[in-house]
C-alpha cells in the first residue's frame, strides 16, 4: 500500500561517462544505499508503508542491481531503458500514488529538508510539477502529479521528451500548473556540482564527505560550507560540463 507521496530512484549500471556508478562505495556503503538512506530523512517518508522505489531498466546489465536493491528490502521496478518516460508512467498506474518525487541514482547529497518543503509547497499551491533552481546540483528532486505522467504518457512524444521525463512537462508550462520553489539562501550556491556524473565528480563527493565526518545526515548547507572554505577541493570537479537533457 503507497500513501499519497511515492519516492522514486531512477537509476541503472550502464551510466555512459561513469558505468556502475550507482555500486560504487560512499561513506562506508553502495552509492544507491547512500541515496536511499539520505531519502529516509525526508518528512515524507513512511517508515510504515516504505514508500520508496528503485525504477531501473528491464536490460540484462541492471539484473544485478535489481536483485542487490531487492536483497536490501526495497521495492523494484524495472522497464524501458530509453523511454524512461513510459516506466515513470507504468509505476503511476500500478502503484497509485498522488505524487511521485522524481529523483536520480547518482545524487548522493540530496537535501531530505529541500524535498519535504516543496512537497509542502506542491500540495499547497496545487501544482502539477514543482522544481527548483539555483541550488548546488544534484541535491533537489522533482514533484510530479502521477496523473500527469500518465497522461502525458500517451501524447506523440519526441525520443528525448521520453528520456528525459519531465522535459515536455517543462517545455509546455501553458498546459501545466508549475511552480517554482525558491530555495533558502543557505542552499543558494548553483556553482556546486553535488552530482556524480564523472570520475572526477566521484572523487569530490568521497573527499567532500570525508571532510563532513562521512556521516550521510550531514546537512547539505554543512556541505557547502566546507566548500566555500575550500576552493581547492572545489576544482576537481568545477569544470565538468553537464549533459544537455535538451
């Protein structure tokens, strides 16, 4: 039984620029347990009903990491590799939730505080999408209406509108109610890459998070903190230029 909020991890080994990405160690665990375990302390968070869920592809190369997430309890959901669009869709309509928040396997310091206040501000605006901009990237999630997915679903999409799952979403803000969440100003630092896209993104997070004590409840404004302190640590990763979703 889901509840009307549904965490969902997008997530799959074959990551082009760094390939089983989402296995690789972090703060004494796999990068997907990191994840996981950042998401649990999100206010949203039932401990009850888990509502949380790993959707990986239904290619042979994720078997392995469909059956590691099962081994550790959490729910699965595997389909198209490419059209990423049509899985998010398919969890809508099987699992039924109110609101699915989007979010992706190579964020290990996603802001569990940042996701329940656009929650709260999703509900309370009753939006169809709610994102964020002008935070560090790779600590912020999407909030997605399932209805919409659905819906959306069966429109003539282009193949990258169905890769990249809200971009039509995004693209058509006169067919949708979209909000804007204004992050707080100690979250307001975009020159941060917090995302593991890269080797170099990846030896930043394991040295950002050993400079934290290598706890995974270490606040995110705590993160950015120690950056700012340290210019030097913030050049391994500076200069990695982000894959267009466009």
């Amino acid at each position: 039984m889901i509840n009307d909020v549904l965490f969902v991890i997008q997530a799959r080994m074959g990551s082009t620029r760094l390939p089983k990405k989402v296995m690789k160690p972090i703060g004494g665990m796999a990068l997907i347990d990191f994840i996981v375990e950042r998401v649990k302390q999100s206010d949203h968070y039932n401990h009850k009903t888990q509502n949380l869920m790993i959707a990986t592809t239904v290619e042979a190369e994720d078997d392995l990491l469909a059956h590691y997430c099962l081994s550790k309890g959490y729910k699965v959901f595997r389909g198209s590799e490419m059209d990423v669009l049509q899985r998010f869709a398919k969890i809508a309509q099987h699992f039924e939730p109110q609101i699915i928040v989007r979010l992706t396997g190579d964020n290990p310091f996603i802001d569990p505080e940042l996701l329940s206040k656009m929650l709260e501000e999703h509900k309370q605006k009753k939006a169809d999408y709610t994102y964020t901009t002008g935070t560090p990237l790779g600590i912020s999630g999407e909030m997605i209406n399932a209805t919409i997915l659905r819906e959306i679903d069966n429109f003539p999409l282009t193949q990258p509108e169905r890769e990249h799952v809200t971009l039509y979403i995004r693209k058509h803000p006169e067919q949708f109610q979209l909000q804007l969440f204004t992050p707080p100003k100690e979250l307001a630092y975009p020159a941060y890459r917090f995302t593991i896209d890269t080797e170099e993104d990846y030896v930043f997070a394991t040295r950002l998070l050993e400079k934290a004590g290598g706890s995974n409840a270490v606040p995110t404004a705590e993160l950015i903190t120690i950056c700012e302190q340290d210019p030097d640590m913030v050049r391994l990763n500076q200069f990695v230029k982000q894959k267009d979703a466009e």
